[in-house]
C-alpha cells in the first residue's frame, strides 16, 4: 500500500507542471521537476514488484526521467503535436 504514495505524489507533481506550468517555468527548473515526478513513479512502479533486484532499483527511476525529459522535448518542439 505504501508503494502507491511516490507514484501519486509523482503524478500529481508531472502534471501541473506539463499542463499548467510548462510556458511559466524555466526551461531548467521544468526538466527538474519532469525528472523528479518521472523517477517518484519509477520508484513506487519497482516497489510493487515482487522481488526486484538492485540493478532494477538504480534503473527504472532513472530511465523513466531520462525518457520523460525526452518525451516533453519532442512532443511540444517547434510546431510539435503538443503545440497550440
């Protein structure tokens, strides 16, 4: 049950932060948080698995970020489909 906490918590910061705040923010400060909000929900998806190793632990908030940061780049880029 504790587990679900990181991956609200998360949520709730990736998307005001992709929604509301995205043109109000410093490029910086919006990756920051896009990172931090991507890796709380890393940490509490392998905390609800079953015997999840240590390697497992280390990569899948950090991948998560890294992808999340990759994916709000290419969506709102230039005339991206994220555009209005």
């Amino acid at each position: 049950m504790i587990w679900w906490v990181p991956i609200f918590v998360g949520a709730a910061l990736l998307i005001p932060v992709t929604l509301v705040l995205r043109d109000r923010l410093p490029a910086l400060m919006r990756n920051l948080c896009l990172a931090l909000g991507a890796g709380l929900v890393g940490i509490g998806a392998i905390g609800l698995q079953d015997r999840a190793s240590a390697v497992e632990w280390v990569l899948v908030p950090s991948v998560l970020a890294a992808l999340t940061i990759l994916h709000d780049r290419l969506l709102f880029a230039g005339e991206g489909p994220g555009r209005i």
